[in-house]
C-alpha cells in the first residue's frame, strides 16, 4: 500500500480515550479527517486502526505521507 494524497499540511489533535479505537483515514479521501468514512473502497487503501493504550491527546496525520501511521511525524514540512 503507497501512501495517500494530502488531506491537510497540519496534524489534527484529538483528546482519545484509552481503551477506545479510532479508525484513520490512510488515503486522504474522507470528509471526515483523520479519520475514515470509507472513501477508500474500491482502491488500494484500507482504515488504519489506532486503539489508545491511555487517555490523552494524539496528533493524527492528514499529510498522509507519515512514517509513523497514524501519527504525525512533521512530513507534513517536507516537500
């Protein structure tokens, strides 16, 4: 699987409860960034499931172009 098209040229943080998980979006179509709301059927891409180990706020990627998915890593500076 390639890395999606850019949804965004910042992170989005989100308050994520422990325990629970989140689905993100990998390749860029969703209206609903970060996160998927199935855009991706009928391609390559598939959601990415993040459950968090703690409560506490998460930077999600919409750059897509991570290498730490789901997470913002800053590749969102390089172009």
């Amino acid at each position: 699987m390639g890395k999606g098209e850019r949804a965004g040229d910042s992170p989005i943080g989100i308050d994520v409860v422990e325990g629970k998980s989140y689905y993100w979006c990998s390749c860029g179509k969703s209206s609903k960034q970060p996160f998927c709301d199935g855009s991706h059927k009928g391609t390559e891409f598939k959601s990415l499931v993040y459950k968090a180990n703690q409560s506490k706020k998460v930077f999600f990627c919409t750059c897509k172009q991570t290498n730490d998915q789901p997470l913002c890593d800053g590749s969102h500076n390089i172009r």
